[in-house]
C-alpha cells in the first residue's frame, strides 16, 4: 500500500492471546482427551449452577443458532473442567424471529422468570432493535454477535464482531490498495441497509471516490443479471463491495465467474465471504482476486484461542462449521466466564455479573487483532481492526494484515477510539 493504509497496516500488531489455562492444564486435559476451558481441573461441576442466557434468531433463510451453540459448547467444556469454582454454567437459549414483541417476551421471560445472571453470545437481529430498554431496566449488559447496524447504537449492547461496519475497510481495500476510481456498493434487502451504504458513501465522500449504491433482492433469484450489473456499473478501473452474507454472496460470485466477470473490476466482501461453505464452493478464477475483510484469525491460524475452539467444537459440537457466528459465541462465553472466574462468588449475581462485564478492557484473544472492550455511551465497535484474507484453491490466505477501519460519521469511530 502506498497511502494512509500503509503506514496503519505497517504497524499493526496481530496480539498473542492470553492463555487459557497453563501449559500444564493443556497437558493435563490433553492425556483426558478433553480440552482444557475455563479453570482446566478435568474434574466435572457438580455444585449449584449459575445460570446465563442467550438469544439467536432462527427464521427460514436467517439462522444464527451456530453462535449460541458455540458458547453452549464451550460452557459444556468448561463445566467439565470444574465450572466456576466447582458451580456449573447452565445456559438457557431461545430462538427468536423478526417479531420486537417476541423478542422483548423473551428476554423478559429469562431475566425474570428464567432469573439469568447475564446475557451472552446472544445473535438476534430484534435483540438489538428492540432489546436495550429491556437491558436498561434490569441493570443487564448484552454481548454477542451483530447483525443490524443498531446492534452498535446500543446504550447496553456492546457486540464482538464487526459484522456490516467491514463495509468500510472492504472500501479501503478497493481505494487505498487497488487505486479504484468508483465503486459499485452491493447489499441485500433487508432493514436497515441503508445504513450499510451511508458507511460506504461517507468514505467515498472523504476519498473524492463516486459510490454507487446497489440493492440486489432477497433471495437473489438472478445472479448472473446481478453480476453483470454490478460489473457494468463499475466499469473499467471500479471496484465492488458486496455486502451481501453468506447465502447471497456464494451465487453471486459463481456467476460471476461463468461469465468470465473476474477480471473486469476489483472484488471486495465483508465477513460472510469468509464461510467455509463459501470459500469452497469458489471457481479457482477467484484465486487472490476477492478480498475478503475479516474481523478474525484464519481458521488455519495456531493461536491459542483459535485452537483451543477447534478443540471444543470438536469434542463438543463436531456438526458446527468454524465459521464467523463460532467465533463470536466462543468470545462471548470466554468473556463470560473470564469475567465469573474473576468474582468473589457472593458477587456472581445479576448485579454484580453485569457491574464486571460493562467494565471489561483489554481482553485479549488471537481471534481478535486488537483486545476487546465493553466501553461507555451509547456507541459500542471496539472490534475496529480488521484483517484481509483472499481464496486460493477452496481456502483462506493472509493478503493484508490487522489495520484500522476507516472513521466515517457514521461509524462513530473518532469518538470510540478517544475512549479506548
């Protein structure tokens, strides 16, 4: 790179995490074949639980369960690794769908009824619309994985993901990186899209780049129509961002191939293009052409975290893919229980639980390239250092390394950044 990007990139520095547990726990859980999470005794949780909640939305064509799953997974791990001071976790999940009403029942129903000491891991798009004055009521502070753009807006929501806000840096990549000259903006229909092009549109108002904005419909019923416009529309030296998840992306993408559309404008996608279900179903035309931001590690990567993950989900949930949504449930329930494992236990109540996790800073994890924090005020994107990675023959390789999202109004970024 040969502009601001550079110098960001140049110096950006992929953070080793904090372990898990010692050398020793490893050792000691590897001769048990089991995976060493949480205190790492080996030995089950036998006293009174402690109960954590979780919301997912899980509708035809939107299913986000693999994030709750995940933390479900590690929270058995850990439970069989002695709990919290020898007190298992209980995890009590419901799914939800694109109703606020439901949604506000639910949460309710755990927090009053269920009496849930926290939420975590939690991937509901309604959560986010819907949920923080449920949060503000009952002192309760949510973590988890983003879908609407609102997720980040929330006085009492604070999530671990990216998630559309890569929007941005996949304009970066385009500008800073590949010298584009305009660039065509591809979202699915949905609500709260409009948010995702305003990201797009503010950058390329800053940069002096034209954006022009697409919505493609949903599903996506012609791909090789939306490819060809979207190559069109780009133009010779123009660049795309698809924002499009991972159902909407995969069709797109094989179309665009077929139609030999690879090489007539530059390819940027957020996150979603990183499923493993994606990057295997490409046409080796994309072999280092589709620039892919990513909020986490390559799945190939040996950190600790990203291991000890794969390791669960082998023990614990082997149908799950390693995928975004994996990520985001591990954080969140490792965050939850960092959190319990460093309270005296009278204070492993709502009250107490809540207090710690709203104070979280610098917690450190090689999934992340930056340690995440919960943060104050109403605009929460500590994940606002992303990395690169582009297919080569069905898998994922580094292309750039961990560098800042752009700052655009609507990011609120100046403002977050000041308080990190």
């Amino acid at each position: 790179m040969d502009r601001a990007l550079t110098g960001a990139i140049g110096t950006a520095i992929l953070l080793t995490a904090l372990t898990a547990c010692s050398a020793s726990d490893v050792d000691a859980a590897a001769d048990a074949e089991l995976p060493a999470c949480g205190a790492a005794t080996g030995e089950p949780a036998t006293g009174e639980p402690i109960k954590i909640g979780g919301i997912s939305i899980d509708v035809p064509g939107l299913s986000w369960t693999a994030t709750t799953s995940t933390a479900q997974a590690y929270f058995d791990c850990v439970n069989d690794n002695g709990g919290i001071d020898g007190r298992p976790i209980e995890y009590v999940v419901y799914h939800d769908g694109t109703d606020a009403a439901q949604t506000v029942g639910l949460l309710k129903q755990l927090i009053e009824t269920d009496e849930v000491i926290g939420m975590v891991a939690n991937a509901s798009v309604m959560e986010c619309i819907a949920g923080n004055g449920v949060y503000q009521e009952h002192g309760f502070f949510s973590i988890g994985e983003a879908l609407p753009i609102d997720c980040f807006s929330q006085t009492n929501i604070s999530p671990t993901s990216a998630s559309s806000h890569a929007s941005v840096a996949a304009a970066q990549v385009l500008v800073e990186e590949l010298d584009v000259e305009r660039i065509v903006s591809v979202v699915i229909q949905a609500p709260g899209v409009e948010q995702i092009q305003a990201l797009v549109e503010e950058y390329g108002a800053q940069q002096g780049v034209e954006v022009i904005p697409i919505t493609a419909p949903a599903p996506i019923t012609d791909a090789a129509g939306l490819a060809l416009q979207v190559s069109q529309a780009a133009g010779e030296g123009g660049g795309a961002v698809l924002s499009l998840g991972s159902d909407g992306s995969a069709p797109l993408l094989a179309a665009a191939a077929q139609q030999g559309l690879v090489d007539t404008v530059s390819w940027a996608c957020v996150a979603l293009c990183a499923d493993p279900s994606v990057v295997a179903s490409l046409d080796p035309a994309w072999n280092g052409k589709l620039h892919i931001v990513s909020d986490f590690a390559l799945p190939s990567s040996e950190g600790t975290d990203n291991t000890l993950l794969q390791a669960v989900l082998a023990a614990y949930a082997p149908d799950l893919a390693l995928n975004a949504q994996a990520n985001n449930g591990f954080l969140g329930a490792k965050i939850a229980v960092d959190v319990l494992l460093g309270l005296p236990d009278e204070e492993r109540t709502a009250e107490g639980f809540n207090a710690a996790l709203s104070s979280v800073t610098g917690f450190e994890s090689d999934l992340l390239c930056e340690p995440w924090f919960f943060g104050s005020g109403q605009f929460h994107l500590s994940n606002n250092n992303v990395r690169v990675v582009t297919p080569q023959d069905g898998v994922l390789v580094d292309s750039l390394p961990c560098f800042p999202m752009a700052a655009v109004p609507s990011n609120h970024l100046d403002e977050i950044r000041s308080a990190q």
